[in-house]
C-alpha cells in the first residue's frame, strides 16, 4: 500500500492516479474542495475519512444516494457516473482554537483489491478572534476646522490574535451622550450620490422595464443606513444582489447601464468628504491589524462636551460566522472644536499583531 502526503500545491499523483487534489487552508465554518481524477481504465472504489470539525457536504460524478458508511467512520463511493473523477465538497464546523492543522485520509482501491493507495492531506482550518488590548478612560479629540483634520490624545487599542481577517461593526450602548451619523462632508456626499444615481435609475428602469424591480430594490438599499451584522438586512442584500446578478445575466446591456450609473454618480460627487486622507490611512492599516470596521466611515457624535462614550464591538469574519460582542469600558471624550469624529480614527491596531499565522 502506498501511502502520501500533501505537497505544497494541494495535489499529489501516483501511478495510474492523475491528480489528487484538496484545498490546504480554509476559514473554520466555509467550505472547501476536493478532487480525485484517475486513468478511466481503471476500476475503483474511493473511501474518504474525515475528522470531527469536518464533513462531506456535496459530492459530484456518483450515482445519487451513493456512499456507505463503514465501521471505521469512513465513506465509501463505488459508482461514478463518468469513470475516472470524484469531486468533494467539504463543510468545516468553527472551532475554540483559532488554528488547528486536520487531515483527510482518502483511501483509493481497484474493485479487485489488488492495488490500494492511500494519501493523507493536510488542512489549516483557521479563524479570527478579536481582544480589546487598551482603552483610554479619557480621550480628547480636537478638531482643525482649517485643515479638515482631527487630533486625538489616544486610540482605543484591539488586536486580532487569530489568524484569517476580522469584520467588526461598532454600536452603542447608549445613546446618552453620543449618536451615530454620517459626517457632514459625507452627509452632503450621500446626498449629492442619491440624488445624481436616482435620477440615472429612473431612466436605467425605462430604458429596461423588465428589471425595474430589482433596480427599485437597489435603490432602496443605497438610501436605507445598512447594519451589515443585522440577519434580516443581510437576507436583504443578499436576495437583492442575487436578482441583480441574474438580471445582469440574462441582459448584459442592462447591468453596463447600472454600473455605469453607480459609477459616474460616485465620481462625480466624492471630492466633497474631507475625511479621505484619514480614511486612506486606515485602509493601509488593514493588512497589518487584519480588522476592517465595517461601518468605518460613520461618526460618533457628542451631545455635549465632556460626553461618556459606551460602545459595543460586534463581530463576525468572512464565513459570516458571528462571535461573542466585546463591550467597552466607558471613555469620557472633551472635545474641541467639531463634535464628530469618523469611527476608524478612534482604534488603533498597526504593530498589535500577536504573532499568529497570518491567513486569509
């Protein structure tokens, strides 16, 4: 019996076995795939063998209903459709630890049981996992009108320890003291996009009245303030974007024109935010921390001066796995000048990263 593992690629090939090939890292709760392709002469059995925090989902090229499951836990396929492929998808379960390496055993054998090949793969399943390192108990932000910029006398300091990339959005306690909007540049900004991209919608929906709907539904979404970590708003967009999808599918002329329409409505208008400077700066900051806030560019505004700011960090990563909510301590914000202050401005997380694998 021949036994192999993993290479640096994902694909190992033995004899009369062409490529075999399954992905190395996946996110904890994605799925991942897998494929076996051999010489169609031969005649074969495929036992595949799966840890705990993994299962096969989908399977492709067998005969429906087909597997059996053996008393080693294995799964065993004997009837392809097309001899010579199987292909897998597998389902991975989140996990307590943030990175943890698990094997696949596939076990490939002649219906006659003369030649038996068995390959061990290797996979980093992995996940984010988000700390709150610091936060100020006093915090005073001055604003320069003149220059359009803000000083802070200090961050509110979060780390990512795990490996792969955290989506945070931040809420509030309480809305006592503070409030969330839009900044007045950005303000002004949505409001020029809205009025510029519905004008060009309404006409996009004459043009193509087959696919009014879904642009009405779009244009819903663009004017509705979006919690991305709220399940229904997140069905939303998701059965939107898919109309979209399926629209643009069916008439490509159609989404050229929405696109367009987004596109020339966005240029035009976004040299009004001043913010932009700080906003670049922070993008560049994402590959380092591996924490991208999703409603970065909103703006935490005081009611009064000084003001006691309570947030909540909500959490989730790109399997859309949600995480426990980390809550901060309360923070007395002064301030001088302009009251608001865009929200990515008050975290800090360059030069944070504890050492962990960096993945995803």
């Amino acid at each position: 019996m021949a036994t192999s593992t993993v290479d640096q690629t994902g694909t190992v090939a033995y004899g009369w076995l062409k490529s075999l090939y399954m992905a190395n890292s996946c996110i904890q709760g994605d799925d991942f795939p897998a494929h076996i392709i051999w010489d169609k002469s031969a005649r074969l059995k495929v036992r595949v063998k799966c840890p705990a925090a993994i299962q096969v989902k989908e399977v492709y090229n067998v005969d429906q209903g087909e597997g059996h499951v053996l008393e080693n836990g294995s799964i065993e396929y004997t009837n392809f459709v097309v001899d010579g492929y199987i292909g897998f998808v597998f389902q991975t379960k989140p996990l307590q630890t943030t990175l943890v390496r698990e094997q696949v055993v596939f076990d490939v054998e002649s219906i006659d049981g003369h030649t038996r090949s068995s390959f061990t793969k290797e996979i980093d399943l992995f996940r984010p996992a988000v700390e709150i390192v610091r936060a100020p108990a006093e915090l005073r932000i001055k604003y320069d009108k003149d220059k359009g910029s803000w000083n802070l006398s200090d961050r509110i300091r979060i780390r990512n320890v795990g490996a792969g990339t955290a989506l945070v959005e931040i809420g509030l306690i309480s809305e006592e003291d503070f409030q969330m909007g839009a900044s007045s540049s950005l303000e002004e900004f949505q409001k020029a996009f809205l009025t510029d991209l519905g004008i060009k919608l309404d006409l996009l929906a004459k043009d193509h009245p087959r696919h009014a709907g879904v642009v009405q539904d779009v244009a819903l979404l663009f004017k509705q303030r979006i919690y991305l970590l709220d399940e229904k708003i997140k069905g939303k967009i998701k059965s939107t974007f898919e109309e979209l999808e399926a629209a643009g599918n069916e008439d490509p002329e159609f989404i050229e024109g929405f696109l367009s329409a987004v596109a020339i409505s966005y240029i035009k208008n976004i040299s009004v935010i001043t913010e932009l400077t700080s906003f670049l700066e922070y993008l560049n900051s994402i590959g380092e921390g591996r924490v991208i806030i999703l409603n970065s560019i909103d703006s935490m505004k005081a009611k009064k001066s000084p003001a006691k700011l309570r947030m909540v960090v909500r959490l989730t990563d790109l399997a859309d796995n949600n995480y426990p909510t980390l809550q901060l301590p309360p923070i007395t914000v002064t301030y001088e000048g302009e009251s608001g202050v865009p929200i990515h401005m008050l975290f800090d997380w360059k030069g944070l990263r504890a050492g962990t694998s960096k993945i995803g």
